[in-house]
C-alpha cells in the first residue's frame, strides 16, 4: 500500500494537542488522552499512527502536540523523525497547526497532499479507511479541491458537526464522491434527529484532506494574517525555526472548520461506514468495552454485589460495589471520580472547577 500512486506525495499531519479533560483523573496535562490505552495495550496516538502506515511512511508523518508532553511522544513513536514531532508552544486549535503544516509540505514537496487526522479516534476497520483515503487523495489531487471524510451517522448525536451532502459527483476507485453544500456545528436534538432520518448528512470527524497549496491558497484568502504568520514561519527557517516558538503564540485560536471549512466553496465528502468512534466520554468507553454478565465493565480486582451496567476503573484497588448501577469509578493515586455514567460528558466541567480552586497537583 505505500507505494500506492495515491500516496506517493500523501503527508499525514496529526494534531495530538488536545487535553483530554472529560477522561479525568486519569488524563492529566501531561499525560492526555491520546496517551491512554483505553482499548488494548497501544495508546490511542500509538493506534492512529499504525492505521496509516501502511499508506504513509513514518518519514511523512507529522505530530503536532502540546510541549509538555513532547518527549513523551518522541519516545513512543522513534519511528519518526524527531524534527517532524512538534511541541506547540500555545495551544491555538487546529486552523494554525494546518496552516503552519502545509508551508512546511509545501517546501519539502510542492505536490504534497495533507492527510489532517485527530489523534484520539477509534476506526474498526482500517483497511477500509486506507482504500477510502485513497479515494479522498485522488479528488484532493486537483488543485483547489478539499475533502473531507465524512463518517456515516448511527444516531442524532448533537455533539458532533454535520456535513450536508449536495449532488453525486460518481464514483472514484469504486467509492461514491459528492459534493458538500454545507458544514453545520452541534445541532439541536431535533433537528439532528432531521439530519439522520434524510440520509443526506454525514459526521464531521475532523479527516481532512487537501493539497498542501490548495490549503494555504484558502488560508491567504479567508484568513490573511493567519496565512502571513505561516509565511513568515516558513521564511524564518519553518518549523524547527526559533521563530516557530516566537511567532506561534501570535496565532488566533480557531478550528479549521470555522477558520475554512464553513467559507470555501469547492469541498468534497467521502462517505466512510469504517466504525469510527470518537471515545469523547468515559460512557463511550464502557460502550466499547467488554462488558460482563451484569454488563459491567472493570479494570483491576474488585466484586459486585447487585450492581449492573458501571465502569470501574482501578488498577491497584479491589473495589467493590454493592447495589449500585449506571456509575463510572476512576481510581489513581490521588484522586477517585464517582458520577452517573450518562452525565460523564460534565467531567470537563468539573476539572474547570478544579482548576478554579487552584489544585494544578490534580491537573
């Protein structure tokens, strides 16, 4: 597959700067969520850089991340090369990392496609991924097309943007193109409902793919100083530049989606049913996890009395429950979580109040 024609000018770029504050106590700032291994051994950035390497070498993989946790990464993955695993130094969301990418493909390879991937999804079907990216290349190949892999929905979920497909551009190496009308962000309940039950919207899961030009093209148009600051970037010595750390904070925090997505006009979606998950909550977890006779999930020693459907994640501890159902219990050395598994998209909200109170040891 590496040596695929679609992948001979592919770069992969993966943005791995999130924080991942909803998997507290046991994500912290300098061990997030795309460290943990939720499912298996390998942590979730370990399994989405081993999903593309079969198409794109380790040599055209970038990571972009949060400093903090730089060397860990460097350390995980020696595959690639150091230079390219980059530590940001201020969190500015996802529009400035692609921009300060594409400069940098753009010089090593003015052909070069950009392969934008989330660091901590789950794909059950790689293979299908891979074949269905290939596609996303091949339309990405002409100049002033975008892409995005749209993820076909499996319930009106108002967590997650929306894509509305518009007319059928055909098939491309067997898989159906068509073209986007719009993007719209987290609906209401109601109206997601509408988008699922038409058949014409997809997920936003944040795969996207340009040329590496195509991209600063849209940037210098819709967002000029954005664009300025990459090109400065990149005249100053790129991403491995001193001026990498001075300019970078200068940067607006913005999403790709918002900062292009939303704006340009000549956009394409590849519907892809590859068994994506997000893993955006603890409850996701357990959805996904090997569930026993009461249905309930646990890492470490423990016992349950009358007690269905809860998580229970202590790996030192021998836990027991008795008559109680639908909690998620996170044990680490200094800290426990206790909440109702379906309200376990609020523990961002309570790390916020962590912080608040000035405990940055639990952080």
């Amino acid at each position: 597959m590496a040596t695929d024609s679609a992948f001979k000018h592919v770069y992969g770029v993966v943005m791995a700067g999130g924080s991942g504050t909803r998997f507290w106590p046991l994500s912290r700032r300098r061990h997030p969520k795309q460290l943990l291994t939720l499912f298996g051994r390998r942590t979730l950035l370990e399994q989405t850089v081993a999903r593309i390497r079969p198409a794109i070498p380790l040599e055209h993989v970038y990571i972009f991340t949060g400093e903090p946790i730089l060397q860990n990464i460097r350390r995980l993955l020696p595959g690639i090369p150091s230079s390219q695993i980059l530590g940001e130094p201020a969190s500015r969301n996802t529009a400035p990392t692609a921009a300060v990418a594409a400069q940098e493909i753009v010089r090593r390879d003015p052909e070069g496609l950009m392969v934008v991937l989330p660091s901590d999804q789950i794909i059950n079907k790689p293979a299908l991924f891979r074949r269905l990216l290939a596609t996303a290349c091949h339309v990405a190949s002409q100049p002033g097309r975008s892409v995005v892999l749209g993820l076909k929905p499996t319930r009106p979920e108002t967590g997650f943007g929306y894509i509305r497909l518009g007319r059928r551009l055909g098939r491309v190496a067997g898989h159906e193109v068509f073209h986007v009308v719009r993007f719209t962000e987290k609906p209401a309940l109601a109206e997601a409902r509408r988008y699922v039950a038409s058949g014409r919207y997809l997920w936003n899961g944040g795969i996207f793919i340009w040329k590496a030009a195509t991209l600063f093209e849209n940037l210098q148009r819709f967002q000029p100083e954005m664009a300025d600051l990459a090109r400065r970037i990149a005249e100053a010595g790129g991403i491995c530049s001193r001026a990498f750390r001075r300019l970078y904070p200068k940067f607006q925090k913005i999403s790709i989606d918002f900062a292009l997505m939303e704006k340009i006009s000549d956009i394409y979606a590849v519907p892809a049913d590859i068994g994506w998950n997000d893993v955006g909550s603890w409850a996701v977890v357990y959805e996904l996890s090997h569930q026993d006779s009461e249905r309930n999930v646990r890492s470490g020693p423990g016992l349950s009395l009358d007690s269905q459907r809860n998580m229970v994640v202590s790996p030192k501890k021998f836990v027991v429950t008795v008559g109680v159902h639908d909690l998620v219990v996170v044990e680490t050395d200094d800290a426990l979580l206790v909440c109702a598994r379906e309200r376990s998209q609020d523990v961002g909200k309570a790390v916020q109040e962590i912080e608040v109170l000035g405990r940055d040891d639990l952080l």
